[in-house]
C-alpha cells in the first residue's frame, strides 16, 4: 500500500510516470533522473513477493541482477579509491530496473503508452531539427538540438524501424493511406540519420536492423523482396548523401593519420583504446581489475607506454568495457543477458516484441563501437524498452506459439 492512494491506483500513477521518464529521454538527463526516482519510489511499495518470485524464474529478469551483483562484489578487488568504485558501480545499478519494470508491464495494459510517448518526443525533437535548420539556427551541432547526433540518430533509428512494422502491417490490412502516411514519417527519421546527422554506428545500425526483420518478420519471398529493397535503398543513399561517404571512407585516412601523423582522430584513437583495452585485460583475464578501475588501468598504460595523449576512460566498446573491471565472467554474464533479451523477443509476434527485438539488437550493435548500455541516452532506451517489451512478452509467454493478441495489434484509425 502507498501512502494516500490504493494499489491500483499507485499502479496507475506509477505507469504514467514511466511513460514520463521515456518522453524525458530524447530532451532532458535530469528529466529522466526526477521521473525515474518517482516512479521507483510510487512503484516498489506496491510489488507482491509472488511477483517477484514469477517474473525472476526467467532468465531474462535474473541475468542483470546477476551481473549487478558481480559488479558490486568487484569493488572488493578493486586497487581504487571507493569513490571511483562506486562510480563504476552505479553504471550497472540502473540494470535493477529491468526486473522491476517486468513486474509493472506483466500486470499493465499501458504498453502502448510508453511506445507512443517515446514516439512522440522523438517527433518533436525531428520537427525542431528540421525547422531549426530551415530557419538557419546555430544548434552546438547541425541539426542536433539537444545531447550528440550519436543519441539522436540511435533515437531516430528505433522510430523508423517501429513504423516501418506498423507501415508493414497496414499494408498487410490494404490500409494504404495509413500505410503511406507512417512510411513518410519513418522516412523523415531516416533523412536525418543519413543526410543530417549520421553518425558511424547508425550506418552499421540501420541495414542490420532491416536484414534483421526481412529474416524475422516475413516469409521467404518477402524476406528476398525486402533484402533486395534494402540493398537498392543503401545504394541510393551512397550516391546521394556526401555525408555518409565521409562518414565511411574517413574512416581509412583517419587511422592512417592516427597511426602515421599521430593525429587525433575518431577513428584512430578507438583503435588505439581497443589495443590498450587487450593489453589491460590480458593482465586481470578471469575477474579483471575491479568495478570502477578503468580510468586507473588506462592511465597506467598511458604512462608505460609514455604517451602524449590524454588517458581515455572509455574503450567505447561494451566488452571490453566490461571485461576490464570484470574480466571473462563478467563478459559471459552480459552476452548471456543479452542472449536471453534477444531470444524472448525472438520467439513473440507482434508490434511489441519488435521494438524489443530493435532495442536489444541495436545495443549489441551499438555496443561494438560505443558502451551503450552505460551511457545515458542508449542506456535508458535499452532498459525501458527491454523492461516494458519483456513485461508485456512474459504477460503473453502462454500464447507466445499463437498469433498476437488484440493487445499488440495496431490499433484501428
């Protein structure tokens, strides 16, 4: 019981302060924080044991505690002051939400809530991009009102991949308006991420996330059709967007200068952090340094290798981020999380189990180049999308072998 109010209507307040919280990503840090806070604080009073005992059978709910629980025992071996312990520790701590939103979405019919929200907020922000460069307005970067064009063109991204099955599937109902309609909108979101604001880890990000639902989401000649469609947009795409080209093909002259002319450069200092990321974990392999010891680690090896630049405290990649502090068990705890994420959605039908799917994959994906799952923007993306998908999955794991349920069905216009 919740101080003032009953149960149920703890469960409804506390459903409305999520989908807040998911609005609040694409703007605000401290939005997220403030919501994020109430909601935890109306929801957790109202949780059965029962509840918690069904939803942790499934290793999708126990696995994060799990690596949250290692992360926490890794402070102990830690060779760093408390304060960067439990700093290193807080990036896994936010983990804990997704059990907790499996228990509010496996009893909540407000799902859609939270997908439209989030979908919401991105349009507004697309709109502001969009008039802010019509009207010749000096954003810190083009066409980026708010945070990086790397969170924006992730944010962007899963919106298009959302409405390009909701496109799918009013084309599948003869609703062509409709269809045409959330087809320009996902196109919208795509002209920004291409011509806008493309950032290296959404050009791998977005073929993947197609090819991904041509091989999940249709049947074998669609799946053909839709590969080939793929292929011949990523074509247009090239020839028409300097952007992208620069994108990609700087990537050569990047390492090159990094290497040759020791010039700061994106490309080139990644792999400079990927080749200290494999020096430092080759000394610590099993448990690695300690939760929090990465800045240190990296440090030391700036100073043995006598190097003039400054020491990252990001290998930007999620592995290696992980395995540092936490060696090969912890990397095997987060691929099994991750693994497990992706294989409840996998198996489900629906608008829903989509989005989960997207989220999970293009975290994976994204974690090849960047440690998404700890940055703020991509990390609360992952942790509502799984919490809120995976408690809607778990819901209807009884029907999963049949079609979707009216629940997950596009609603009627």
């Amino acid at each position: 019981m919740t101080i003032g109010i009953d149960r149920d209507q703890a469960r409804k307040l506390a459903d409305g302060l999520a989908v807040a919280a998911v609005v609040a990503i694409p703007w605000s840090t401290s939005g997220i924080y403030i919501f994020v806070a109430a909601w935890l604080i109306v929801f957790l009073p109202t949780i059965r044991a029962d509840e918690v005992r069904d939803v942790t059978r499934h290793p999708a709910a126990w696995l994060p505690v799990l690596l949250v629980a290692l992360a926490a025992v890794g402070m102990l071996w830690a060779e760093v002051p408390w304060s960067e312990r439990l700093g290193g520790f807080a990036a896994f701590v936010k983990l804990l939400t997704i059990p907790v939103l499996f228990v509010q979405f496996r009893h909540s019919d407000r799902v859609h809530w939270m997908l439209l929200g989030f979908l919401a907020s991105c349009t507004l922000l697309l709109l502001v991009s969009f008039v802010g460069i019509g009207l010749g307005y000096r954003f810190k970067s083009f066409g980026v009102p708010v945070r990086d064009y790397i969170a924006q063109s992730g944010e962007f991204i899963l919106c298009a991949a959302g409405l390009f099955y909701v496109a799918m599937t009013y084309w599948a109902q003869r609703r062509t308006a409709l269809m045409l309609g959330v087809l320009a909108l996902a196109g919208l979101f795509l002209v920004s991420v291409f011509y806008v604001s493309a950032s290296r880890t959404a050009l791998v990000t977005v073929p993947l996330l197609f090819i991904l639902y041509a091989i999940t989401q249709s049947r074998p000649v669609q799946m053909v059709a839709f590969l080939t469609a793929i292929a011949v947009a990523g074509g247009i795409v090239w020839v028409s967007s300097a952007n992208v080209q620069q994108r990609i093909l700087g990537i050569f002259s990047e390492v090159e200068n990094h290497g040759v002319n020791n010039k700061a450069t994106s490309a080139g200092q990644r792999v400079e952090f990927w080749r200290q990321s494999l020096k430092i974990m080759q000394e610590a392999p099993v448990v690695g340094h300690g939760t929090g010891s990465v800045k240190e680690r990296f440090a030391d090896v700036a100073a043995s290798e006598k190097s003039r630049e400054k020491p990252t405290v990001n290998p930007h990649n999620q592995t290696f981020m992980v395995a540092i502090q936490l060696g090969f068990v912890g990397v095997l705890v987060l691929y099994a999380m991750w693994i497990s994420h992706f294989a409840l959605f996998l198996r489900g039908a629906g608008l829903v189990s989509w989005i989960g799917l997207a989220v999970v994959a293009q975290n994976i994906i994204g974690g090849l180049f960047n440690t998404h799952l700890f940055d703020v923007v991509q990390g609360w993306i992952y942790f509502f999308g799984v919490g809120v998908a995976g408690g809607w999955m778990l819901k209807h794991s009884k029907d999963m072998a049949e079609p979707a349920t009216a629940a997950d069905k596009i609603p009627a216009a």
